[in-house]
C-alpha cells in the first residue's frame, strides 16, 4: 500500500517525495539549458578572439613571416627575442606615451560629459528625443565622413584657424606635435559620447525617485542631488563606462591614421595599435607586431582592472 504524507507524493519506493526534490532536479539540469543557450556565444568568442591570440601569442615567440598559402618555411623558436625589439622601439615607446595622453584626457572628459548630459537627458525637457538622438548620431555615422569635417575645422586653413586669427597654433592643430593627440582625444570623446550617454540613461532609470525627493526635503539643491543620489546611483555603470572607454582608447587606430596622415607628426599621434599595422603589414614583421599586441593586452586588461577596482572603491 502506497503512503502519503504532508510533504509530498508518494515514490515509487512507498516513501514520500519532498517537495523540494523537484525543484532540486530542475537545478541539476538547468546548468546544461544554460550551456545550451550561451554555446553559439561561446563558439563565437573561442572562433574570434580566443583562438587568434592564442596563435597571436604563438607567432610573437617565433621568427615567422607572411607566405603564400600552401609555401612552407621554417619558424624558428626566438623566445623573448621580438618582446627585447618592442620594449626597445623608440616608436613603441612614443605611441604608449601617446595612448596615456589620450586616456588622461579622453576617460575622464568621457565619464563627466556622458554623465552630466544623461541626467539632463533623464529630465523632462522640451524636443528630449530629438536631443537624444542628435548626441547618439555621431557614434553611428562613418569615421571618414567625420574625419573629412574635423580637418576642414582644425586644418592650417580651417575653420577654427580663420576665427582664431593671429591667435592659432603654429604650427596647426593636427601638424603641431604637443596639440595632435588632444585634439584626437577631444575628437573621439565627442564621436562616442552618445553611446556612454546610452549608458547612463540605461543606469539613471534604476535610481529610485525617492532619494531624489528625500535629499531635496532635507535641503539638498541640483548639484548636492547630483553628487549624494546620481553618482552613487550608477557608480557601476561608472565602472563599465570606465573599462569601456579605456579599451576603446587603447585600440585607437583609424582616428590617427585618418585624422594625421598615419602618426605623425613624427609619431606624435601614433597609436599601439597603429603601429603593429605599420610594423606587422607595411613592413612585412608579423612576429614583431604580435609581441606588441600581446604587450598591449597585457597593458589594457591591468590598466582595466585598476580603473575598475579605482570606479567601484566604496561601493556597497
């Protein structure tokens, strides 16, 4: 004779079933739907980016060259030969010079900006759509037809250089070796700043409006409301825009390459990645260019982890 309880079915067994035994089943198989699910992501990322760097890694060990499909020659093991000729490079060392410009400026003008306007975004204001519209239309029009109105505004007979009169750099903006990577680093703020205001609009719609009306109980104005409620609110989105913004900038390419005619003047605005397709493609050294990538990874994934461990001190 079968048994039942209060906490269940009867099994097969005669013994009651805890309730609890399915859900605990479902657990036990819910790890392989998920697995399920995420695997074309996983193919993607290994297919994309986990199996070129590890052969990216492979090449920088080694004397390899670039061939035509089906030749076969030989690549001999190196070591740390490639590593010696990238920390050597007095371009290498100029173009991580110039990405450290660019990311004292370019990090924190892109926080403080994408912050500040989505919050003004987030009010209720006149034409808002069109607004945000309107900073979000530079990150998805093409670099080139962009690049083509920042040179006629800051080339040696451009816009800026007509109203600035006797007072314009000379020599100008984009050929001016102390002036090239900010005017980049302004110009690529600019071009992403409607992605990161995306962000923050995204982050903004999770602050509670309550603490916005307790803090303006007890006295607070826009800005104390600001700095106590909105930046404490998306401190995490803070830290994604962070890493975001570094990893981006440290990728710099087609902004020099476009902007200053491929690094110049005299490397003053060359880039890492710049250079490994200087070095790797016009110059026919793959392996040098590897090492250099792999250098550069190794640079951003440390920098991130400090800026992320910087943008979340405090939190919770």
């Amino acid at each position: 004779m079968s048994t039942t309880g209060t906490t269940g079915t009867t099994g097969t067994t005669g013994i009651p079933a805890p309730k609890g035994a399915a859900r605990a089943r479902l657990r036990l198989r819910l790890p392989g739907i998920g697995a399920l699910f995420v695997s074309p992501y996983v193919l993607f990322v290994t297919a994309v980016f986990a199996v070129p760097l590890g052969y990216t890694i492979w090449i920088s060990f080694h004397r390899f060259y670039f061939t035509a499909p089906g030749t076969d020659i030989d690549t001999p093991w190196v070591g740390l030969r490639n590593y010696q000729d990238v920390f050597s490079d007095p371009v290498v060392q100029r173009s991580f010079l110039n990405i450290a410009i660019f990311l004292v400026i370019n990090v924190p003008l892109t926080v403080v900006l994408a912050l500040v306007l989505a919050s003004a975004l987030n009010a209720k204001l006149p034409f808002r759509s069109f607004f945000r519209a309107a900073y979000y239309l530079p990150y998805v029009t093409a670099s080139v037809a962009l690049v083509a109105v920042w040179q006629y505004i800051f080339g040696a007979d451009g816009l800026l250089n007509t109203v600035l009169g006797g007072l314009a750099p000379d020599p100008s903006w984009l050929v001016n070796s102390s002036l090239a990577m900010p005017v980049i680093a302004v110009f690529v703020t600019w071009k992403q700043l409607g992605f990161f205001v995306m962000l923050y609009l995204a982050a903004l719609q999770s602050v509670p409006r309550e603490l916005y009306e307790s803090a303006s109980i007890d006295g607070a104005g826009r800005v104390r409301s600001f700095m106590s409620v909105t930046v404490p609110g998306v401190r995490h989105a803070t830290t994604l825009v962070t890493v975001f913004a570094i990893i981006t900038g440290a990728n710099l390419f087609s902004e020099p390459y476009l902007l200053t005619g491929g690094g110049g003047p005299d490397h003053a605005s060359s880039s890492p990645v710049l250079v490994m397709y200087q070095k790797g493609i016009e110059q026919a050294h793959p392996d040098f260019a590897a090492a250099l990538g792999v250098v550069l990874v190794v640079f951003v994934v440390v920098l991130a982890l400090v800026a992320r461990k910087f943008t979340e001190k405090g939190a919770e």
